[in-house]
C-alpha cells in the first residue's frame, strides 16, 4: 500500500515547501487540486518538482472536460520529463459547483463524459509521438511536424488515474483503460454519494476489476481518500490496513476542510500510516 496526501489550498510556494516536508516525513505521493480558477495546478507541481527527488506528484483532480487536451498533454509530459518520471495524472468530470457555471464550462454529465473520453484518448495518442490524427465529435486532430516535443519519461505513458462510479458499468470500463481507479458511489437515483464506498463495495469492485480488467497483468490502482489520526499511528494504520484488505492499493489522505493549512503540515510531519523500513 502506498500513500500519499494532498494540498487542499495554498500557492506554488507552499505546494514546493509542502512536497519537501511529505518526501521527508516518507510519503510515497503529493498532490494538489485543479480549480477553475485560481492557483494553477501544474506551477505547482512544478515548484514542488524542484524541492524533490522521489515523491509523485499529481493532480486530484483535472476535469479534463473543460481543457484543451493537446495542452494537458503538454504539461503533463513537460513535468514528467523534468521530474524524471514521477508524474500521475487524476482525471474525471469534475464538480460543477467549483465554477464551471461562473466560467461558462459545458454542466452536460453526457457531453463532459464524452470530452472526457475524447481528450484521454488524444492524450495518449498525442504522448505515442507522431504521426497522430484524431477524428471524434468534439475534436480533430491532424498529425503535425511543428516542434513536437520529447515523449513522457514514463513508458509506455504517465499513469492514468480515472474517476468512475459504481455500479455503472460505462463509467467503470473508462477507467479500466488506463491505470488506476477512484471509485465513486452512484446512487440509483444517479447522485453521486459522498464519501468513499464501503469495505464490501470496494470488494466488489475489485472483483469486477479483477473479470473485466484487458490489461492482462498490467499494474491498476485502486485509490481511497480519507483522514487518518497521526497522533495514533496503531489506529491509522488499522484503517489503512483495512481498506488494504478490501483491495485499495493507494490511500491519499485528505483534509478537504482544513480551516487552515496548519493541521495539513503536521499531519504531513507525523508520516504516513503504514509501516517503512
């Protein structure tokens, strides 16, 4: 089990100081949110590149609906190169509420799906090098001999993590095209529930991994948020032990409401919950 945590708030500054202080403390990921509007994700990644050697570094996560995918694959293969390999890439429809309104964003669920859809798959296209053409609904893309950049450091691509929602088998076949897994509880009244899944939700979604996953024995992750007490290491570690067990193969700890980043840095201090040699 790997773990990482994630900046709720803060500047390019603090998500440097802040990466620095989670590599110490033996986090294995770093990562921060990408608004609408506000401090640009991948400037921080970049500063948080800069203080580090070993921790990955990611978003959680990028809407990919309301980018330009071309330029998404550019940043993201621009950091990989200059971190040496160390990016991850977390996509998925986005929370509508974060502006997407304010800024005109499509709301759609069905139009975002299918951008979503269409910009994974330039992405990757786009990271195989050329020459790519792409012909979809929403986009087109023609190959081109203009400055193409060197591909990701990571081979055969920088690891996907996708968002999708259980049991609705469209949203679960998405994610298992790439490489990790955030699940996601759909009601039957189609609201996404808050929260992680339960124990025996995650087990049945491995399970449903496990008899539709195409990639042979390829590696896929299955990623649960939450909070655990660094003050108690025993009962941290129990509770990442547990949805261990179930079949999570990353846990993110994440303070969404922090009043402050205060308690984010001394959780980050006190380490991860698990083990290290």
């Amino acid at each position: 089990m790997k773990c990482g945590v994630v900046l709720p708030g803060g500047d390019a500054r603090t998500a440097a100081d802040f990466a620095y202080e989670a590599e110490q403390a033996g986090w294995d990921g770093f990562f921060v949110w990408e608004p609408v509007w506000g401090v640009d994700a991948w400037v921080s990644l970049t500063a948080a590149t800069m203080r580090t050697e070993r921790i990955r570094l990611g978003t959680m996560i990028t809407p990919l609906s309301r980018m330009r995918p071309w330029k998404l694959a550019s940043e993201a293969a621009t950091l990989d190169n200059l971190s040496n390999g160390r990016v991850i890439l977390t996509v998925g429809l986005g929370a509508v509420d974060t502006g997407f309104t304010a800024f005109g964003e499509v709301t759609d669920r069905k139009t975002r799906a299918e951008l979503l859809d269409e910009g994974l798959e330039i992405i990757t296209g786009l990271w195989r090098g050329q020459p790519f053409n792409y012909t979809g609904k929403h986009y087109t893309v023609n190959e081109t001999t203009f400055m193409p950049p060197p591909p990701p450091k990571q081979q055969p691509r920088i690891p996907i993590w996708v968002v999708g929602a259980w049991p609705r088998q469209l949203s679960l076949r998405r994610a298992l095209r790439y490489d990790g897994l955030l699940p996601a509880i759909m009601n039957e009244d189609g609201a996404v529930r808050f929260g992680p899944p339960t124990h025996d939700e995650l087990r049945q979604i491995k399970a449903y991994i496990a008899g539709n996953r195409l990639e042979g024995n390829a590696a896929f992750d299955i990623v649960i948020e939450g909070n655990t007490p660094g003050d108690d290491p025993a009962a941290a570690r129990a509770t990442v032990q547990a949805w261990e067990d179930a079949g999570a193969t990353w846990w993110i700890e994440a303070n969404w409401s922090a009043p402050t980043l205060a308690p984010v840095l001394e959780r980050i201090r006190q380490g991860p919950p698990v083990f290290r040699d």
